[in-house]
C-alpha cells in the first residue's frame, strides 16, 4: 500500500509540480529564446486571411466584423472571412452586406462544428498567415501587426494569443496565480518544442501547417499537432491579446470546460501518435505531461485519498499526509459556500483547483461513456 501510496502522489503532482521543473532544466541546453523573441517590426507583411466562425449570431456578428475591419494592417493584405456553421438566423445575410469591403462568407453545407466550417474556409486560402478568431474575441487594433512579427522566424508555424477576460463593467480582470502560471508554461513550453495547445479563440499559422485539418479535433490542438508534423512549432505571444468577456450565465461555465475537456481527450484518441516519442520527441513528452497526465490527476487524487488511510499504521508521515488531504478539501468545501473566504488568495488557488479537477473527473467519466462533442450552442457573454 505504501509503494502505490507514493506512485499515486508523484502522478498527483507531476504535471503541475514537476513537469514545469523539467521544462526549466531542459531549456538550459535547448532553449529556442529566438521563437518568442520577435524584431520590433516585420520584415514583410504577408498576406492575412483572417477567419471568423460563426454560428447563429445575427447579436453579435456586426460588432466584430466592424473591430476586424479596423485592425492596423496594409491596404489589399487583410481579407475577412466569416465561416458560417450553416446558420440558420440572419447571420450570413449581414455577413454579405459588407462584401465590398474585402469581407467574404464561407457556408458550411450541413452543420458539423466549429473546425468543419473553419475547413471550408480554409479551403479558400492557398497562401500566406491564416488567422483564427471566434465572433466573442475582440482583437485590439495592432493584433495582426504584432502577430505577423513572429513568422519572420522560420521555425514558427503558429503563435498563439494570450486571453483576457472583460467584465460587465468593462474592466479587464487581472491575471490570477493559476492564469500567470500558465502562461509562465506555455513561455517554457514555446521556447522547448512548442505549445502542445493555442488559445482557440485567437490564433494564427502558415497556410502549409492548416492543410491536414481534423474536423473532430479542436483546432487548437491540430494547429499545435500539425506544426510538430510539419517541423514547426506553436509559439506563445504575450504581446497578443484576445479580449472576451464573462459568460452571461456563470452556471454555464462548468459546461465549457467539461466540453473543452472531452474535445481534447476526443482529439488524442484520434492521434495517440503524437505520445510516440521516436516520431514527435520532446513535443510527445509536452503532450503526455501537460494533457494526458493532467487529465488523470483527479483519478490519482481519489485513489490518494481512499488509500492513505491503510498506509497511517506505517508512519507519522502517512497521519500527517491523510490530515493534510483533509484539510485541502475542507478549505474547498468551506470556501465554495463562503465568498470572503474565496476572495483570500491562498483559499481561491485550492477552490480553483479542486474545481478544475472536478470537472476533468466529471469530462473522464462522460468520454469513458463514450460521449464526444464536436457541434455545441457557443455560450452567452
């Protein structure tokens, strides 16, 4: 019982503990600092192509074609492209009246998702960057100038944005703990062999990268998988933002991270290759890390929890161990009914976390069922 005691605890903690180590050791002898480092301008402005996907928002379709028409970029360079998901309201018919200005629709025949609608517009696009953005992201005025910055380095086939979350009021919520956490890993990660997922909401690759596309996969993950293919590598942006605000129904946000969930562990089913370290490298070891063993924390977790409890005959350590696990999920428990205890940093973090992990439990247990998503109603903000 004491050996699993220990097995369980070091896949409880590696990927959010010692994975992150590794990355830091590893880029002392691989870092790519140059893939993250842009020039302050361009040496080119390619052609951009920049796809919007849409379904059914004849509310919000207006507003970002009017900030994408007018993002900072050369005249006759920038083209907008709304792939419709089949929409079935007045989407496509406000789309059309702004066709004089550079703006096409792109309808998906049936409806078969975000990444089949992307597809079909990706279809249209036989050269230069193609860029990616949901109708909810509002990109800032210079975003494609800054984003182009990055392909001037011939081993970049993708970069990703960096999200920011608008309230209500308008303000721009700050970055937590876990949000610069993660940022501070996908930094680790670019510089190593590349982000193992963009930001799905703002992002952009070489036409070339785009040409195997899986409509059954989330886009973020075949943008990343295809560059690690193609010998590229997806790359953090932290100077290109993606701003979206909340959800109007906050309830609903439990649902987005169990269907965000699913789709990734749709994706890998669908290309355990990448887990092939002789075909992908150190790329395969980001992925295994960072996405499969993170998804089976809340199982390791359980099985900590149930049998901590037969090893406390062995040793203080193992009182101490079952003690302190009752008290992690106590914290939990107390601040998800106590809001002035939430708003204490060190209780957000652990609530936070035991959130997220019950959530890739609930996600596990629904794909093990045999639930896969791949068309949805986008969520209200």
């Amino acid at each position: 019982m004491t050996f699993l005691f220990w097995i369980l605890l070091l896949l409880s903690v590696f990927s959010y503990f010692i994975y992150p180590f590794t990355l830091l050791l590893l880029n002392k002898f691989k870092a790519d600092d140059a893939a993250i480092n842009p020039p302050d301008e361009p040496a080119s402005y390619p052609d951009v192509t920049l796809i919007v996907t849409a379904y059914n928002e004849e509310k919000r379709i207006k507003d970002k074609i009017e900030n994408s028409l007018a993002l900072d970029y050369p005249d006759n360079k920038l083209t907008l492209v709304v792939a419709s998901d089949s929409s079935t309201d007045d989407t496509d018919n406000i789309v059309q009246t702004y066709a004089d200005q550079n703006v096409r629709l792109v309808r998906a025949e049936e409806r078969l998702g975000k990444e089949n609608a992307q597809l079909a517009a990706i279809k249209t696009v036989d050269h230069g960057i193609i860029v990616f953005s949901d109708v909810a992201t509002r990109i800032e005025p210079d975003g494609i100038m800054q984003l182009v910055r990055y392909f001037d380095n011939p081993s970049v086939g993708a970069i990703s944005s960096e999200d920011r979350f608008v309230s209500k009021d308008g303000s721009v919520a700050g970055e937590g703990a876990y949000v610069k956490y993660e940022m501070w890993l996908r930094k680790q990660e670019s510089k190593l062999a590349g982000l193992v997922g963009l930001s799905g909401s703002f992002f952009a690759a070489r036409v070339e990268v785009c040409e195997q596309w899986d409509i059954h996969s989330p886009s973020d993950f075949n943008t990343a998988l295809n560059c690690a293919q193609a010998g590229y590598k997806a790359v953090t942006a932290p100077d290109v933002l993606g701003f979206y605000t909340d959800l109007a129904d906050p309830s609903k946000e439990y649902a987005r991270k169990i269907r965000t969930v699913i789709r990734g562990m749709t994706a890998l089913e669908r290309h355990t290759e990448v887990l092939n370290p002789g075909k992908f490298g150190l790329f395969a070891y980001q992925v295994a890390a960072h996405k499969l063993l993170r998804w089976t924390v809340p199982w390791t977790l359980l099985g900590l929890f149930v049998i901590t409890p037969f090893c406390m005959d062995e040793g203080a350590v193992y009182v101490l161990a079952y003690l302190a696990q009752l008290a992690f999920y106590g914290i939990a428990l107390a601040a998800h009914w106590s809001a002035p205890l939430r708003q204490k940093s060190w209780a957000k973090i652990i609530y936070f976390f035991v959130q997220v992990n019950i959530a890739l439990l609930d996600a596990g247990i629904q794909f093990l069922s045999g639930k896969r998503m791949t068309v949805w109603q986008p969520s209200a903000r």
